[in-house]
C-alpha cells in the first residue's frame, strides 16, 4: 500500500498550477494595504497534476458502498440507487432557497417540493401505519429526541407528571441518552436468555410514572419480539406511551406496521432504509411519526394541501413544541427517500424487505457452525454472532474486524449490541448478490480456521492498510490531528 505524503508536504517553493501570460491590460489598483495580510499565506506550491493525484489517490482510500461490501450492522449500508441522487440534484429542487418568500405562502414557485414533503409523510404514514409526520429531524437520534419531547408535551398537556422512560438493555445507546436529555430518568430492563425484553422484570418496572416504552423491533440483536402487543397493552394500561425506534426498517418494509404494532411514536432513519445510506456523518434525516393523540404537538411547519389543491406551510399549532431543526429538515435526503419509494413502488418494497431477511439468514445459517450464535431463532434484517470461542485462542471481535479490512471487506458492528460479549453483528442487506455473501462468509470462515491454527495471522492485521494497528487510548486521548509548519 502506497504512503501518502499530506499535501503540505509536498510543496516545492516555486512550484505553480496555473500560469497566466503577460498581462496585456493595465494593472488594477492594488489593494489598500490594510487589507493585505502581513506574510504570504502558507499555502503549498504545487503543480496541478500533483494537486490531481494527491486528491485522487486519497479518494482511493475511501471505503464505501460503491466499493466494497458494508455489512455494518444496525446501520443498513446498502446500495443508493444512483437515479435518486440525480432527482435530489435537480435544479427546481437543489437550486430553491428556504427563504423563498413566495414559500411561506405556498407561491408557485415552491409548490413542487412543498408537495414533494406533503407526499412523503403521507407515504411514510402508509408505510409505518401512523397518523401523521414531521420531517424536520435530521438524523435518528434527533428523531428520538422530538419524540421524547412530544411524548412530554402529550403528558403536560394532561396534567400528568412523568418522571421515567423504559428501555431494554440491548436498545441502541441513543435511546436512552434522548430520554436523558429530554429529562427523563431512564429504567433499564434486562434481556432474559430467550433474547427478548424480561417479561416480569418489564411489569415489575411499569407504574404511573412511566412516560414511555421505547423499544428497538426487530431488536439491536435482529429478533423480532413476539410479545410486543403484549408489552403494548400493558404500556397502555398504565397510561404510559409506546416509542418504536425504527431507525432499521429494512425487515418490516410491507410486512407489519409500528402503528398497527400498538406503538404510539415511531421515528425512522431515511438514511438507512430509504437510500440514502448511514455513516461517514453525512447528511441524514429522522422523520418522527405519531398517532392521531399527538398530532398537536408536532414541529411547526407543517405542510398542508389546500382546497385548490396547492400546497402551503402552516404554522398555526398552539401546542407544538415548536422548531426542531431550521426550515424543513434535510430536504436532499427527504426527496431521496420520496424518488426511491415511489420507484420500488408496494411490490418493491415488500420485496427489499424479503432479501435484506433472507441474506441475514443466510448468513447465520452458513456461519452459525463456526461462530457462536447466542440466540439462536430466525433473524430478521441482521444476524448476531459472538466471537467467544476464537477468544479462547487469543483472537477478538476485534482482531476479526481487521483482518476482515485487510481483506476489503468493511467490517460488521463489532461490541455492539453490548448485551452479546465480543459481538459481530452482519447485516448484509438487500442490495447485495449471492456471489458477494459467498465470498465474505468464506473469508470469514477462513478466520475462524485461522483462529485455530494460526491466531497470530489474525491478530497481527491489517498488513496491507495505509494505517496499521492504532494504540485507541492514546489515539483519542492524546489525537494528532494537525500538521504543524516546520520553520
Ligand atoms: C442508527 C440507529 C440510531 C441512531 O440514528 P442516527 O441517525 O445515527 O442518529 C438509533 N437507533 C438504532 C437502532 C440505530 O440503528
């Protein structure tokens, strides 16, 4: 693997990209020197070429989706259609500014993508069986953080006071931390040896002064819970709300509804299930659904279609709990979504959701005799191994992970969900080909071989990546991150 030397390294006094002819027209006033900076700005002096290659071969060190294959758990990094990149660069959509005056009042100009929002919470409803959308998150954990506040507001508008918020111990670590921060207490419920949320300890820990249930299903371990109609009456029972984070919604898509599910909140991550794909801190967007009870409160705007069949923004909501994001969420992301559900259409989806469960099961079974598998039932979207038994020879979720990179293939969400020791959670998607999934899971039997025979070839990866083993401790407490000008 080719060093890359930083850009600044390779300045060469003198050194230029461009250069201009001799001027053949007078030379315009100079600045006032107040506006000049002292000392010339220490920007590298390169060829363009250079420039091209150095930005060029750093590209190459990118991994993604349209490299390689992502079977990052939890995150669903499939493959994004390429056409709904193409709908979101549009320029009646890309070019529209948010503060169009005309789009307050729904003038022409912004009617498009005023029904582009519109539409898709009515898709979104259709999908997830719930009475109505905000689209203004802008990820999932945002999405998490407007329902824990929505369902405080359906509390404070009923005189109820609510101190908790109960959560699973396998739940992904946003969900508490937005119960947390929207003032909540958080309950934890343990998981029993069948993989689903303790029953009795659940009933033990649900009383009057539980505002939420806030469930991951299928589950952070890619179960499906069969008793969750029966966690939702008891919820109801008790006057408390059910909060459905369906940030993967890959195993559900036309096959059962959070909304008919009994689940009262509901947010989704666009850029998991919906094309856009999760990671690299990119844009996202997590629209938040709710039932007819709490549509007062949703985030202002909202969009309305009117009797002449226009579009406007309407901020009229005495009980919203206001602005969650600037202007109307992540529109690029959103508009993605709408192009790539009206693409695969009903038929479509239901049929993402089908593959994304069979190439999980495929998996678990083909892997199932080499890795050990804590809970072993049909998974849905992903499947959950434990690295347990290479541990006995020294070899670590870890060590898997990055010899898995030195093999070009990204690895699965290690360490998480953290109820499984030394987790390995692969989630292959929908996107991807038989051939693809043969290759990987060969290779990862090839670990568990080596884990046996020659742990070392295992624990001594990555060889052949730029960066080789980091010491993560030091890594993030003392980070390196700036290159400083030698004199
Ligand atoms: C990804 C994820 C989230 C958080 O979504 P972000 O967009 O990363 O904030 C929440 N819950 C689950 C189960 C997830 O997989």
């Amino acid at each position: 693997m080719i060093q890359i030397p930083l850009i600044f390294e390779q300045h060469k006094q003198g050194c230029r990209g461009f250069t201009y002819g001799p001027l053949d027209v007078p030379a315009a006033k100079s600045l006032d020197s107040k506006y000049c900076r002292a000392a010339d700005a220490r920007i590298p002096c390169l060829s363009e070429l250079s420039v091209v290659r150095h930005y060029t071969n750093l590209s190459r060190l990118n991994f993604s989706v349209d490299t390689n294959f992502y079977p990052l758990g939890s995150c669903t990094m499939k493959y994004n259609p390429k056409f709904t990149e193409r709908v979101a660069a549009l320029e009646g959509f890309a070019q529209l500014h948010p503060l169009l005056p005309q789009l307050a009042g729904g003038g022409m100009l912004a009617q498009g993508s005023l029904e582009v929002l519109y539409e898709t919470e009515k898709l979104l409803c259709e999908i997830t069986g719930m009475d109505a959308f905000t689209l203004q998150p802008l990820a999932g954990a945002h999405g998490e953080l407007t329902g824990v506040m929505l369902i405080a507001a359906y509390h404070k508008d009923k005189g109820s006071r609510r101190k908790y918020i109960i959560v699973p111990d396998s739940s992904h670590g946003t969900n508490p931390s937005s119960a947390a921060i929207a003032g909540y207490q958080v309950k934890v419920i343990p998981t029993g040896s069948d993989g689903y949320m303790d029953l009795e300890a659940y009933k033990k820990a649900l009383d009057s002064e539980v505002a939420a249930v806030m469930l991951t299903c299928p589950d952070t371990l890619g179960i499906f819970n069969p008793q969750i109609k029966q966690i939702a009456d008891l919820a109801h029972a008790a006057g408390a709300l059910m909060y459905y984070d369906g940030a993967n919604l890959n195993a559900l898509l036309g096959k059962a509804r959070p909304g008919d599910l009994g689940f009262d909140v509901v947010h989704i991550n666009l850029h998991k299930t919906f094309a856009t794909p999760h990671g690299g801190g990119g844009p996202g967007a997590g629209p938040v659904g709710v039932n007819k009870e709490l549509i007062e409160f949703l985030p202002i705007s909202r969009v309305i279609r009117r009797s002449d069949a226009t579009f406007a923004l309407d901020y009229n909501h005495p009980k919203s709990i206001g602005y969650i994001a600037p202007f109307y969420g992540n529109f690029g992301v959103i508009l993605k979504a709408y192009a790539y559900i009206l693409a695969l259409g009903k038929e479509g989806l239901i049929q993402a959701a089908e593959i994304a469960v069979l190439n999980a099961n495929y998996c678990q079974a083909r892997l199932k005799k080499y890795y050990e598998l804590p809970f072993e039932k049909t998974c849905m979207h992903e499947c959950v191994f434990s690295a347990s038994r290479q541990v006995k020879n020294g070899v670590h979720a870890l060590d898997i992970a990055k010899y898995l990179i030195d093999q070009g293939y990204h690895p699965p969400t290690i360490y998480f969900p953290l109820i499984v020791k030394e987790a390995l959670m692969i989630e292959p998607t929908e996107t991807e080909s038989k051939e693809t999934l043969d290759a990987f899971i060969e290779t990862m039997i090839r670990i568990a071989g080596l884990a046996e025979k020659e742990p070392s070839a295992v624990t001594a990866s990555p060889v052949h990546m730029p960066i080789k083993r980091l010491d993560e401790v030091r890594a993030a407490r003392q980070p390196d991150l700036r290159w400083k000008f030698q004199e």
